[in-house]
C-alpha cells in the first residue's frame, strides 16, 4: 500500500498551475512532483478541471520512458500490491487493447496454467463497442467474475489461472485518472495508457507481461505507427521496471474467429481448446501462448515453445484445466461438455451480399456496434446481457461472394433491435471485384 513520503522530504510542492504550464511548454516531470500529483488525484486536492488540463497537455506533449515508468510505478504502489512470491511457478499475465470476436484470452489463461505458467488474470473494462472478457465467460451460468483478492490467490495456487473482475484495491489511481480521461477526450493518451495497464498487471503479482496491441476500425488505435509506438512505449517501461514484457501487433480490420456475441464466443473457445475453430484465432492463440511459454522460461527455444502449445491443446489437458477454472468460479461445467446447452436465439438470418465480388474490407467496430445493439453489450440500464444474440459464419476478408449468398448469419431475437443492427452490419462490408492482398494477422514483434 502507498505511502506518504513526501512530508519527509526537502520537496516545495508547486502549484498546480505550474505543474500544467510545465507540461503545456514541453517539460519533463521529476519523480517528487509525479508523486505529488498522484498523491493530489487519490486525496481530491487536485481540482478536477486542473486534472483534466494537465491530461490534455500530457495528451499533446506525451511523456518520456522515464516519466512514464516513474508514473506507472506510483500508479502502482497507490492500491494494493499482490504478492505471489510463495509461487513457486513462472507468473505472466496477458493484456490486450481489446479486439471484436477476440477469444484468445480465454483459451491462453487455460493454455499457459497446463503449461505450468501462473496467469493471473484480473480484466477491466474495455471500449464502449468491445465486448469484455468478463461479459462472455458470464454466459457460462453461475460463473463468478468477483473475487476477493485472498480468493484469487488462492485459487491462482490451486489451479494457476483465473479470470476475474479487476479489484478496485488495485491501482485506484489509474482507475480515477481512466474515469477522468474519459470524459475529456485523452482515453488516447499512450503514456497514460502504458502507465495504466502496466501499474494494474504489475500490482497483480506479474513477473512478465505480454501485449497483443490491436489496430485497425475494431480498435480503439486506428493508426498503425501509433500502435507500434504504444508497443515500444509499454515494453520499454516494462524494462525499466525490471520486468521481461513483449508486444505483439496484431491486426484488427475484421473480426477475429467467425462470431461475435458472447455464448457463440465462448462456444468458439471451447473449439479452440480442442484444437478446432477458425485460422486466424488458431494462429494468434499459438503465437501468443508461445511467447508466454518462452518469456517463462518454460520453453527455451521457438520450436520448443511451439510443441509446448500444440502438445497442451491436442492432449486435453488445456481444456482440462479451462473446466477447472470454470468449476473454481461457480461455473456449470456442463456447458463446457456440451456447448449445445448455451442458449440460442429465437431467429436467425442471413446477411445477404448485395452483389458479387470479394470480401475487401469489414469494419470490425461497426459490427460490434451491431451486435450491441442486438443486445450482446451490456444494457446500461438494466445492466442485463442477452447472451443468445451474435453473428456467426462471418465471411472474411479476401473471401468470394455471390450476389444473395450469405456474408453472416445474425442470431436475434428482437425484430426492432435487428432493424437498428442492420444498419451497421450493411455498411460494415465493402465488396470489389478483384481480391484484396491479405494483411498478416501479427505485423511486428516488440522485445
């Protein structure tokens, strides 16, 4: 837990004026005034409109590595810290900027724990069209996403894996800064965003971290350069913090797999963890599951982190421990044997092509979009979630389509909310004549 240093220190607390100008014109923080406006935030001495015009000027002027590790670590220290030292096994976690139809998270806590890997995964919230984590292993009936810190440990020692809600011990600076951010347009900031994953994983109890940095329309980076940028920005912070941290950059024009929803995503995993489903997931689910292998030091070299994963995922024993996690959190294992339980729409229909040609862009955001309005996102009213609704069968980029022939098939069962999700669904797509060149799924490894 944090602890008040500054009292005992020759340090002159400036004005938050100051500490805005200073940032405004260029400048670089020291660690006493970095502590001291962390220290501001978590108190209410900072007003929130000085909080707000010191994150815009951060958003403009970004921080340097020093800065950054400096503000993650006082991130840090500002909530609870875990300690997982009497583990006697490698402890990674996994973080992604969030993707549409992205499973991997799912099958990789699994992975890495048959693997012999810790993996505690705590998941926040993700962006406002991105269906979380936590929202799709609810689908799985009796499923519980809070635990309390003791709990997680525990079961973290039994089972080395587990997927829960972020506790709001850990790093309540950035979940304040986060609200903050929101509202003022810098959620973008890649400081910020650096500083903010990196003081969470780390608070969990982490040694290692691996990144999948989306972008692309179905993230909240559109920019290719600047994901590069936040890649190299969290994995030199990672450094600095003496932490081992590799980020991948990985594509997020399409949707990954061929559903989005949450059952129909679950449903995909449980594939997945059999060595089935589509292309594309069995080769993020292999690239990062290796990494996490190699940076635990559970496997030395490419090849033998290769065989680590494919081995865990033909013997079972990844989904052996999938249902454990699930039986850990309350979960009825039953729909783990036998996904066929999972609810179902009352309708489904296809999305019909409008002419013939070639799949030669889908804008992954506009059918998350879609697909929240279909009632998959969590209702902010109601706080419900209709986990039977989704698309399925996504026809893919650089795919051959007759005019009529499906480009999906939607699972509602709301007429008036499929009417409001077609509009997003038809624009998503744009057909051409000729077949697109297609893009790698991971475009550059940062170490």
């Amino acid at each position: 837990m944090r602890k008040k240093t500054l009292a005992n220190r020759r340090f002159v607390k400036p004005s938050f004026s100051y500490l805005i100008e200073k940032k405004r014109d260029g400048g670089e923080f020291n660690q006493d005034e970095i502590r001291y406006i962390v220290d501001s935030m978590l108190d209410g001495e900072m007003p929130q409109h000085q909080l707000a015009a010191l994150a815009m000027a951060i958003y403009f002027r970004g921080m340097s590595a020093a800065e950054t590790a400096i503000l993650t670590e006082e991130m840090m220290l500002s909530g609870e810290v875990i300690d997982l030292s009497k583990l006697s096994r490698p402890k990674i976690d996994k973080y992604s900027t969030g993707g549409v139809g992205d499973k991997t998270s799912m099958v990789l806590v699994a992975l890495a724990a048959a693997s012999g890997v810790v993996i505690p995964m705590m998941s926040g919230t993700d962006e406002e069209f991105v269906i979380g984590t936590l929202d799709k292993m609810s689908a799985i009936p009796g499923f519980k996403t809070e635990l309390s810190i003791d709990k997680f440990v525990k079961q973290l020692t039994e089972i080395q894996c587990g997927i829960v809600a972020q506790s709001p011990a850990i790093s309540p600076a950035d979940s304040k800064l986060y609200e903050l951010r929101q509202s003022t347009g810098t959620v973008p900031s890649l400081p910020l965003i650096a500083a903010g994953v990196l003081s969470k994983k780390l608070a969990e109890g982490a040694e290692g971290l691996i990144i999948d940095v989306k972008w692309g329309t179905g993230s909240f980076i559109e920019d290719l350069e600047q994901s590069k940028q936040l890649a190299r920005t969290m994995t030199r912070v990672g450094r600095s913090m003496k932490r081992r941290c590799v980020a991948l950059v990985t594509d997020m024009n399409q949707p990954l797999g061929n559903t989005v929803g949450t059952a129909l995503e679950v449903k995909e995993a449980i594939d997945l963890l059999k060595g089935e489903g589509p292309e594309d997931l069995q080769e993020l689910v292999l690239k990062l599951g290796m990494e996490i292998v190699r940076l635990a030091g559970v496997a030395g070299s490419t090849l033998s982190a290769k065989q680590t994963v494919q081995r865990h995922i033909k013997d079972g024993s990844a989904l052996v421990r999938f249902k454990e996690m699930v039986t850990a959190q309350g979960g009825d294992v039953s729909y783990i044997d036998n996904p066929e339980k999972f609810p179902k729409a009352k309708h489904v229909r296809k999305l019909p092509a409008p002419k013939r040609g070639y799949v030669h862009t889908i804008n992954a955001a506009m059918i998350a979009r879609g697909v929240s309005l279909l009632g998959a996102g969590r209702d902010v009213k109601t706080k419900k979630i209709d986990y039977a609704v989704g698309v399925s069968e996504i026809r893919k980029v650089g795919t051959q389509v007759k005019q009529g022939e499906p480009l999906m098939m939607i699972h509602y069962n709301s007429e008036a909310k499929l009417e409001q999700a077609l509009e997003y669904f038809k624009a998503a797509y744009r057909l051409a004549p000729k077949r697109p060149n297609p893009s790698p799924l991971v475009v550059e490894r940062v170490a």
